[in-house]
C-alpha cells in the first residue's frame, strides 16, 4: 500500500514504521464494514477537488 501523506514519506520510506495513520484508518474502516467505495474517472478530478476546496473554505 502507498499513500501520498508525509507520514508515510518521512517514517514509512524510512523503515521507522510500517503503515502511515491514513492506511491504517483505511484498514480499519474496511475490517468494521465503515467504509464507502466509489470509483470515478480522473477526468473528474477537478470537479471534486473543486467542491473540497468550497467544503474548507465554509469552516
């Protein structure tokens, strides 16, 4: 598994740990049926990423 996160770059990579706190909270919201699939095109990336910049913007 890979993740984009710092804490994968700086501890992962490294060999200080072996999962970052990302693929862990994945693993687990999997392993408790806690977790939402979608799959999309990347075409639409802009479009989701858009709406995530909106979502923090309100807070």
């Amino acid at each position: 598994m890979f993740c984009t996160c710092d804490d994968y770059y700086f501890r992962v990579m490294e060999r200080k740990k072996q999962l970052c706190y990302h693929i862990i909270a994945q693993q687990l919201s999997v392993a408790m049926s806690k977790h939402n699939a979608i799959e999309m095109t990347d075409s639409r990336y802009p479009e989701i990423t858009s709406k995530l910049t909106t979502i923090s913007t309100r807070e």
